[in-house]
C-alpha cells in the first residue's frame, strides 16, 4: 500500500472546536453535547488507521461510515482523481451527452452485476439512489399499465438513506417523528431479527415465518396496490442484523408470486464486503434493482447510483423520458475514482480475500469475544460483524438479560474503544463493525484484542 507521503503538521484542535462548535451543524449529532467535548478532528489515514489533530492513531473498525473498502490513503485513486480534474472536471448526462468515465464506469458495473443487469442509473448518494427506486419503479408500473401500483414495502429498523423517500423507506422511529414520515406509500413490516422476534424457532423456521409477513402486508394492501418491497441483504445501521438462511429465497419466492418488485439495497453489502461483489449472490436473492454507493469509491469522492435490472431497464427504455435525474449524475471524477477503485480490488484479489480467507478469519476470531462474561452473542457475515452486550449471559440467546436501557451501556463501551485507539459503532448496546477489506489477519487479531481490553474495561466501569 502506498503511503501518505508527508505528515501533516497538527493543527490547533482546541480553535478548530471552537470554529466547528460555532458554525457545523453535524449530520446525526446531538449539538449540546458535541459542544461540551468538542469534536474528534481526524486529518489523516493510510490503511485501515486513522491520525487525529492530537496524533492519535486509531484504528477504523467501521471503514469510515461503511464505506472505505480499499482503506486509506491510496494514492492511484488521487491520481485517477487529479487527472480527470485536469482533463474535464465536469459535464453532465443530460440531453443526449456523456462522459468517458461514466460510460467505462456503467459497462464495468454490468459486468461486475449478477445476471441480467446491464444498466444503471448513477446519483451522487445511497439516498439519491433510494429516491430514484421510488420514481423508478412507480414509472415502470405506470408503463405496464398498472398506475395503481405505487405502495413500497420496506422493514423496522431498515436503513435506506435520509431523504424525504430514504428516510420513509428506512424504518427509523427516530427519523420518522422528525418531519411527518414516511411519506405516502410506503409502509414497513417487521424485520427479520431473530433475537427480537424468533424466540421458540429455530432460525431456519424463523427465517421463513418472518417472510410471511411480507406475504401477509401484500394481502392487505391488494397485490394491484403493491409496487415492490425493497431490503438490505444483511441490515447494516439497524445494528449489522443477519437474517437466517431461509428468509430471502422465501422473500423471492413471495415477490414472484405477486408480480412485485424486489428492490436489494447494497449500499453498504456491495463492492465486497460480504466476500461477494453483490451480496445478493450470497443469500439467493434475484432483485429486480440494487441500490449501491459507499464501497464503489470506497467514500473518496460522493457516488451511488441504481443496478437495473432487464425487466424494469427494457420497459424504462421504451417508455419516452424519465423525468429524473441530478446535476452530478455518472459525475465524471466520481466516475473516474470508481474505476480506480474497482481496478484495486479486482488486482488485490479483496473480495475473493474476504469470501476465503480474511472473511472466515475474522468470523473464527470475531467469535471469540462470545467467551466475554458481557458478549451475550458475536455474530457476523464477511466484513460486518456484531456483539450483544448483555447483563446476564444464557445458553438460549431469548433468555438472555439485558441492561437497561438508560445505563447506554453500549455508548459507555462506546466511549472506551475512541479513548483506546478503536472505532467501533453502536446500536443500543450491541456493538458493530465494518472494516476495510484490506484488514490483514494479523490486523484482525490487533482489533479483536482491543475489542477485548475495552469491554474488560466496560465491564470494570460496571461494577
Ligand atoms: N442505504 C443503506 C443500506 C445505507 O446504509 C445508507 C447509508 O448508510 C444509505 C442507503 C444512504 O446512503 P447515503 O448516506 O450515501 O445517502
């Protein structure tokens, strides 16, 4: 790996908080209590590890927000970058024009696709994309001469972006009570959580009883009413939830049963993480669309976009104008750092890294935590991994006692992983990880140790 050449000198951290205090408003923040501590400034990275304003080095176990799959500080993604810039930093898609970028950039990701895609349309984010999916697949209702279906369903505790649709897709309480949400037409069924919602079942039998609700909601509505039904494979900011073997072929066979959409939202599961390109090649599922962002760049320049499947492409493609689209769709730097991107992790071999190698490693040693007197369970899938921090540990994972929620056990551990050189993220109190792919095993055993030190030190701050 190429590193960053020079080290930046440190900046004043103390003035930078100050400044940011006075005039950031942070995505997802409460802002009373960012300014009492003040903000972490990071200003550097090479690998898998982050450098703050005070030189602390840490290490990313969420590759940014999701995202950063060929780790920090690659220098030929720069390149790419700066020689796009230099050559044409900017044009657009509209009205019979493209660029070179993104015309390389879509054949690339036809080929990278599961079977029948050819198409995509690009955004500039996992919401811009989700939005599109709305648009997309009422208009393709619309042209099959079916205008009356327009209903999308979607799960509790999805996580589909944060637009007006993103948001309303997303099955975020939190979300929904700021700014009226979900908007018409979309509602959401249960979601596939064993821990929550399977006690009695095996996961197998779970799995496919949690399907049937879908099966259930498209009764209700009317199968004519029911415009597709969108899912991440595995739920990543839902607090990386797995769904049993059984629940996405049931899903599929459902939506087929019903003539309805399935929509894959692989913003987080694509470009590898689950040791596949696409991880619904992994769980058996045939989406008609996949929504994708984050991993294409790995986060270095903003772009997502949708796959599109033949069915929706050929009637979208005979059917006039799509009135859609954004100022910075198949932008043409974003492109050009996809590409890069892509060609690094097909020349570094990660995503087949991850399915037969690093993947299973972290799996086997990840598992190990589950021996911590407060890890009620430690699960994962490839890069994405989660732990339940638990009160009283059971043999039957339903039995299991929980804190309360008021203690925010999960923040307190939280907070140690940050002061202990570690990023680890969490939802309520399970703790959750999405490393780059490039992790080494020796990097792993690194993390798993730290994980390890900070819930010894969770666990003292209990007593
Ligand atoms: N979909 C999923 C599954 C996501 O995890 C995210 C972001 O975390 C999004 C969509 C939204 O993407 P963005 O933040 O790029 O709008």
């Amino acid at each position: 790996m190429t590193t960053t050449p020079t080290v930046p000198a440190l900046p004043d951290t103390a003035a930078l908080q100050q400044l940011d205090a006075a005039h950031y408003l942070h995505p997802f923040t409460d802002h009373a209590a960012l300014a009492q501590q003040g903000a972490r400034v990071m200003v550097r990275g090479d690998g898998i590890y982050l450098w703050d304003s005070e030189g602390r080095k840490v290490l990313d176990a969420m590759s940014g927000l999701w995202c950063v799959n060929v780790g920090y500080g690659r220098r030929s993604i720069t390149e790419a970058v700066a020689r796009q810039m230099d050559t044409l930093p900017f044009y657009n898609s509209f009205f019979n024009t493209t660029t070179i970028p993104a015309v390389q950039l879509a054949a690339k990701l036809a080929q990278l696709a599961p079977p029948g895609f050819h198409h995509v349309f690009y955004t500039g984010s996992g919401s811009e994309a989700n939005d599109t999916n709305v648009r997309m697949v009422r208009r393709y209702w619309d042209l099959q001469g079916q205008p009356e279906r327009t209903v999308i369903i979607s799960r509790r505790n999805a996580y589909h972006g944060s637009t007006m649709a993103g948001a309303s897709l997303g099955g975020m309480t939190g979300m929904h009570v700021q700014g009226g949400l979900p908007i018409p037409g979309i509602v959401h069924i249960e979601q596939p959580h064993y821990l929550e919602h399977g006690a009695g079942m095996t996961a197998e039998e779970f799995g496919v009883h949690a399907a049937s609700w879908l099966e259930e909601r498209i009764r209700e509505l009317g199968p004519d009413k029911v415009a597709a039904f969108i899912g991440e494979p595995v739920q990543g900011a839902g607090g990386v939830i797995i769904p049993p073997s059984t629940y996405w072929p049931e899903i599929g066979r459902i939506c087929d049963k019903y003539d309805v959409l399935l929509i894959a939202d692989e913003v987080i599961t694509g470009f590898g993480r689950l040791g596949r390109w696409f991880a619904s090649e992994l769980y058996g599922i045939r989406p008609d669309l996949i929504t994708f962002a984050k991993g294409v760049t790995s986060g270095y320049i903003p772009l997502g976009g949708v796959l599109v499947g033949d069915r929706v492409a050929n009637v979208l493609r005979r059917g006039g104008d799509f009135n859609h689209g954004f100022t910075y769709s198949g932008h043409p730097v974003a492109c050009a750092a996809a590409l890069e991107n892509i060609r690094i992790l097909e020349e570094e071999g990660l995503v087949e890294r991850v399915a037969n190698d690093t993947g299973p490693y972290l799996k086997a040693r990840f598992a190990t935590l589950a021996t911590h007197p407060l890890v009620g369970t430690a699960d994962s899938a490839g890069f994405m991994a989660g732990l339940n921090l638990v009160k009283r540990k059971a043999a039957t994972v339903h039995y299991q006692v929980r804190f309360d929620p008021v203690l925010r056990v999960g923040m307190l551990c939280r907070a140690h992983m940050f002061d202990n050189g570690i990023i680890m993220r969490a939802v309520g109190d399970r703790m959750i990880i999405a490393p780059p792919l490039v992790m080494t095993r020796a990097q792993i055993d690194e993390m798993v140790d730290r994980i390890r030190y900070c819930l010894d030190l969770t666990q003292a701050e209990l007593k």
